[in-house]
C-alpha cells in the first residue's frame, strides 16, 4: 500500500531475515501468542471461531520462577505473513471504545509474544555447544495510555476501564521505581496486576528491555507528556542481568527427537518415492532395467 511500516512489521522482516540466513544451519520454531489485558482480566485475542477474544486465561510459574500465560493460544508460524494474519484478527477482537479524546482508543494492554527455539540441525559444523539450543521470547506489549476523566468525559463502562488502565500503569510504574533501587529494595510489586505479573521477565529478568515513551507535543498536553518523559527516564535506569536461555528438559529433547525422526522418515519416503518414478521412466524409454 505504500504506507510507512511499524515497529512489529519491521520486526518480523528482520527476524525471517535471520531465520532464512540461518536455516542451513538451525530447525528454528517460532510460535505466536496475542494476548490483551482488559479490566484486569487477561483476553485471549486468538481464540477460533467465537469472534470475540476469551477470557479463560490465567498466570503461572514454573517451578524455575518462568511466569507464562496458561491457556492463552500458541500458533506456529512458518512466514511473515502468517504472523501479520493472525495480529490482524487479534486487533479485529481487542477492546476499544470512543471517548471525547479518541474515537478508536484502546481499552486495553496488548502484548504480543513470540517464542522462538533454535536447534542445530544434524551434522551442522561450527557451532559453539552453547548454542546447539536457544529458547528466545520477545514481549511486544502496547500500553493504553493513561486517562484523566476530566479529559475523556468517560462515564460508566468507559470510567471503569480508565480506572483499570491507570491501576496497570501506576503498579508498572512502582515496580520501575523499586527495580531501580535495586539491593536498597528487597520486594518488588509484580504481583500487584495482571500487567506486572506478566511481564515480570522482561522487566528484571534475564531480558533485554526496550521502552518506547509515546509523548505529545501540544500545549495541552505538557502535563501528561513530562510525567511520560519522567516515567521513560525511571526504566531507563533498570538494570538487567542478560543470559542466553540455552537449556531443555528431557520431555522437550525427547518430543524434538521424535519430531525429527518423523520429519526425516517422510523425507525418506519422498525420496523413494521420486526414486521409484525415476526408474519407472527409465524402464519405459526403453533403457533396461535402473540401477
């Protein structure tokens, strides 16, 4: 269409640009979760056939501390344009509602999850042993942006989901003031909402955390726009602590060894299969019996 591209279109351009690159080498999975989280209540933005997100999601944590989101749907992807398809019928089931400030606002925190895992393939040379695995996760969240009722003139349903996006950006706005304190600062409040709890590795996990401050430059908006800039520069002081998240269960090794056979079995099968053809043309044209 021309239009200039987002942040997520560029970023899976970039990341199949990887893939194929290194596709000789690498069986590379990516998985795609939409989630929003609406009044509090996580809404699975994948769910099939209902055209309405569902709700039936809940938080976990595994017994390593990993917190992920129980029952909200995974989908394999194997191109670009699957993931834009399925964010495409994500965004058509999110919240959004009119207000006096926006005619299209989002009633809601989106976070978009891609899993990726990486596995040396079979033979594949020069590859360090730390590498013949990698778990990747990028969280791609869009925050609401906070409200003033005096501003939307929102009422009723409307007020109620202001109130919740505002709870979600105050408590991720203590939890990026008790991360920056660091050692002076025993507890952090992940556990406060739904958005912190969430996203409570990329905030002081092992990730690496990029935040972008969305800010104004209207006259009207000066207020809102410095508290978003004073916000940026609080997260901007977090420190994490980076590791390559390279290790995998016995059932995971397991499950991807039978994967492989599989796959490597119906490769062998399309090969006897080309060969058989082969020898049958031979045999026709006359030439005898193929070797």
């Amino acid at each position: 269409s021309g239009a200039p591209r987002g942040i997520i279109p560029r970023l899976i351009t970039s990341l199949y640009g990887y893939i194929n690159a290194a596709s000789s080498k690498y069986d590379i999975i990516v998985k795609v979760q939409y989630i929003e989280i609406y009044n509090e209540n996580i809404n699975d933005l994948l769910v099939k056939g209902s055209g309405a997100a569902s709700s039936k999601c809940e938080i976990r944590e595994t017994a390593d501390g990993e917190v992920f989101v129980d029952g909200a749907t995974e989908v394999e992807v194997k191109s670009p344009t699957d993931i834009a398809t399925l964010l495409d019928a994500g965004a058509a089931v999110r919240a959004v509602g009119a207000h006096k400030m926006n005619e299209q606002s989002s009633r809601s925190h989106a976070i978009v999850t891609l899993t990726m895992e990486q596995r040396a393939r079979p033979g594949a040379k020069g590859i360090p042993p730390e590498l013949h695995f990698l778990r990747s996760r990028m969280n791609l969240v869009d925050l609401a942006g906070s409200e003033r009722q005096k501003d939307t003139g929102a009422e009723g349903a409307r007020f109620s989901e202001g109130v919740a996006i505002n709870r979600g950006l105050l408590e991720l706005g203590n939890v990026i003031n008790a991360l920056t304190e660091g050692a002076k600062r025993k507890h952090v409040p992940y556990r406060n909402s739904k958005l912190t709890r969430v996203l409570q590795d990329s905030l002081g996990g092992t990730a690496e955390t990029l935040m972008l401050a969305c800010v104004s430059p209207a006259d009207v908006n000066h207020e809102q726009t410095l508290n978003t800039l004073r916000y940026a520069q609080r997260a901007r002081a977090i420190k994490n602590s980076l590791r390559l998240n390279n290790s995998q269960s016995a059932e995971e090794e397991l499950a991807y060894l039978r994967a492989l056979v599989t796959r490597l079995q119906a490769e062998n099968a399309a090969l006897l299969s080309d060969n058989s053809a082969l020898r049958a043309r031979v045999e026709a044209l006359g030439g005898g019996t193929a070797v």
